[in-house]
C-alpha cells in the first residue's frame, strides 16, 4: 500500500546533475508537427486494435560469458505514420545458454533518451540471463538506428513525432507479445524506465494474455515530466508557440490539454491487479512521487515500491532490487 503522507520537496542532486549534464539540445524545436496525426490519435484512444502479426528475421546468435545474444529485425506494424528510418524495428534477445519455450521472457521498453541497448543489458537483461531469465529489447522509433536522418541525437524534433514514438512503441510491443507468446512462451513479464515503463503498462493493459507489468519510475500522465518537471526546461516553447493560433498560442496549456489525453486515470482500471508491480523513487526529478502514487491507483491500488533515492539512482543503485522485483512478479503467472 502507498503511504499517502509520504512526500517530499527534496529533488535528487543525481537527477539535477544528470538533466544537466544529458541535455544539450531542446525537444520539438520544429513545433508541433502533424497536427492531423494527432486529432486522428485523440479520437481513436478508445479504439480496439487488432494486433498485427510480424515476421522477425533474426541473425547470429553469439555466445559470451553464460548468454546468448541474438539480434533481430522486423517491419512496424506502425509503419504508416512512421518516418522511412523508422519502419524498421531493431530488437535485441538476450538468452541463458540453454533456453526454450519454457524460459520466462522480460520485454524491455526504452525510456527518454535511452538510445540502443547497452544500458539495458548492462544493468537488466545480462544479470537477468545469468539467473535463467531471458529478455527481449526493443529500440524505441526516432532512436538510434531508427533516428530520423534530420532529427539531432534523440531530441525529437515535433511533439507530434513524439507521440507517433510511444503510439508505435506500443503497437510494436503489442506484435512482439503475441509472436512470444504464439511461440509458446507463457512466462513474460514487461518492463520499462520512465517512458518506457508507460509502453509497457499499454503493452500489457491492451494484451488478452496474463503477463507481468513493472513500470519502474513511471509517470501516470506525461504532464508532470515535461510540463513541472527538469525536463519542462528543455523544451522549445517559442516552437510550439508559432504553430498556435494567433489569438490562442499559449504553448504551455496546449501541451497540457494534448498530454492529459493519455492520463492513465482515463483508462479502466485492469481487473487483475496481481501481476503489476509499480517502481518508484522517493526523490525523482523526472517523474514526482505525486505521479507515481497516481499511476497506482489509476492501475487499481497495484503493489508499489519504493526506492529511496530519484530517477538516475533506481537503475545505478537498485537495479538489483527491480531485477529481484521482476523474478517475484513472474512467479506469480501460473503455468
């Protein structure tokens, strides 16, 4: 249960060096973008979604230090409103050496800035192998080998292409759960920080099959991140502000009316909350512990831990504990 007196001012000096340090540049310095994109998105969030099925085409698996590492490639179910750089979906497994259908599988979705897989195999999928559990990694659209050839580094350059990332991130996450699971595997759990905690609660939330869910310091909404938040500062407003109505460019009410659309709390609740495990810090500066208190009961009063330290410190210093968090969880999926 989440103690509701628990709150604190106090930011992680972590995060602020960190934000500090990371980022350079602005998000959306070309304004919003694809305004029908985003009208089409707003009226179709209640829509029921077949999920398409994909084709993976795999390549080498290589062997190194008890894991296996495989990596693969496949065409976006979201292909249409992606950029030509996007389409293509580089994923990455990485498997204990002797592994089946029967090897309980973690889907790992990248966060803000969470370019390739380096920092996700490092702290998550490797330790995870070792201990017999495997991990699928996706590479989120607009980043690394997705980027667009115009964007800089993983600043995206429009808001709408910000939500055509998490939009397509889940829909690809959505085909990957149903090849794993055609495949035979029944034990998955997902998983993400930040965003890409957010992918997996929609993953999971929109999935007929009992999985796992472990968003770890994950917003309820996007507002707080981009508009209260470290992260409000490196957005270009004056962007956004010129591709507004003249008589109604306030930049800032726009972006919190857009990103209160996709508030978990207008979502129904899951009816089985017994597979959710909510991650938080005490002391993000990304994502306040107002947010993630909010994600909880959005999700229906779902098991909630809390790590003592902020956004940064959850994967430096407690990746252990999440890892221990996501084994638990599996446990819970019955055979």
């Amino acid at each position: 249960m989440i103690n509701n007196a628990i709150s604190s001012k106090r930011k992680s000096l972590i995060d602020l060096a960190y934000c500090k340090a990371t980022n350079t540049n602005k998000f959306f310095n070309h304004g919003i973008g694809d305004k029908p994109y985003l009208d089409w998105l707003s009226s179709r969030i209640d829509d029921e979604i077949p999920v398409k099925e994909v084709e993976i085409h795999w390549g080498k698996k290589r062997r190194f230090s008890n894991i296996e590492i495989t990596d693969g490639l496949f065409e976006s179910p979201a292909e249409e409103f992606l950029p030509n750089e996007s389409k293509k979906v580089f994923i990455r497994k990485i498997m204990p050496l002797r592994n089946d259908a029967s090897t309980p599988i973690v889907m790992q979705f990248a966060g803000t800035g969470d370019v390739g897989f380096s920092r996700r195999s490092f702290f998550l999928a490797n330790p995870l192998a070792r201990r017999g559990i495997g991990s699928i990694l996706l590479e989120n659209p607009f980043y690394g080998k997705r980027k667009p050839i115009n964007q800089t580094s993983f600043y995206i350059n429009n808001v709408s292409d910000l939500f055509k990332l998490a939009h397509a991130a889940v829909e690809e996450g959505r085909s990957l759960l149903k090849h794993f699971w055609d495949s035979g595997h029944r034990k998955i759990a997902l998983t993400g920080m930040s965003m890409g905690g957010q992918t997996s609660i929609f993953t999971g939330l929109y999935s007929p099959y009992p999985v796992a869910i472990i968003p770890c310091v994950t917003p309820h909404s996007p507002e707080p991140v981009f508009m209260d938040e470290v992260l409000s500062d490196s957005i270009n407003w004056t962007a956004i502000s010129r591709d507004l109505p003249k008589n109604d460019n306030n930049a800032e009410l726009y972006m919190r009316n857009l990103f209160s659309k996709f508030d978990m709390r207008n979502f129904p609740a899951p009816m089985d909350t017994n597979l959710i495990h909510i991650v938080a810090g005490k002391y993000d500066a990304y994502v306040p512990l107002h947010s993630a208190q909010l994600l909880s009961k959005a999700l229906g009063g779902s098991k909630f831990t809390l790590f003592n330290g902020g956004h940064i410190a959850s994967v430096l210093f407690y990746s252990s504990k999440l890892r221990n968090i996501i084994i638990d969880t599996l446990k819970l999926i019955q055979d």
